[in-house]
C-alpha cells in the first residue's frame, strides 16, 4: 500500500503503519492529515499468575511505568 502510494498508484490511505511512517511523512510529495482515533493500545499482564497475583506488585509496577515514553516508544510519538 505504500510503495503504491509512493507511486502515485493510489491517493488515500485509510492508516499509515508505524513502521514507515517517518518514510511518509518525509515524502513531500504525500500530504498527511492526521485525525483523532479511537484506537488504543493495551498491557495485560496475568492476574492468575505469580507475582501478579499480589495486588500490591500490580499498583508497583503501574506506579514504574513511564506512560509518555511507552507512549513515544510504541507509537513514534503518533499518539496522546
């Protein structure tokens, strides 16, 4: 989809993947339009499972996590 994009094959894409987005937005001759999305990411970890199923390793590890560098990790800094 986005070397026929890049071809001028097609004129819209619905979503652009992560992994070539910098391509895309570099490419001048691509206009991007970025719009709010429903979408969203998850991390599930097993609750049935050692040492998850002590609640207080589970609010630890949410107080460690660093939610706006997951977020610039995963997302390439393409997410709120």
């Amino acid at each position: 989809r986005i070397l026929a994009l890049q071809a001028g094959e097609v004129d819209v894409l619905d979503a652009i993947p992560l992994d070539v987005s910098q391509v895309v937005l570099g490419n001048p001759d691509i206009q991007v339009l970025r719009v709010a999305s429903t979408a969203h990411r998850q991390l599930h970890m097993r609750c049935d499972m050692a040492p998850f199923t002590d609640k207080r390793v589970r609010q630890a590890l949410a107080l460690c996590i660093d939610r706006s560098q997951l977020v610039d990790g995963l997302c390439r800094g393409m997410a709120a």
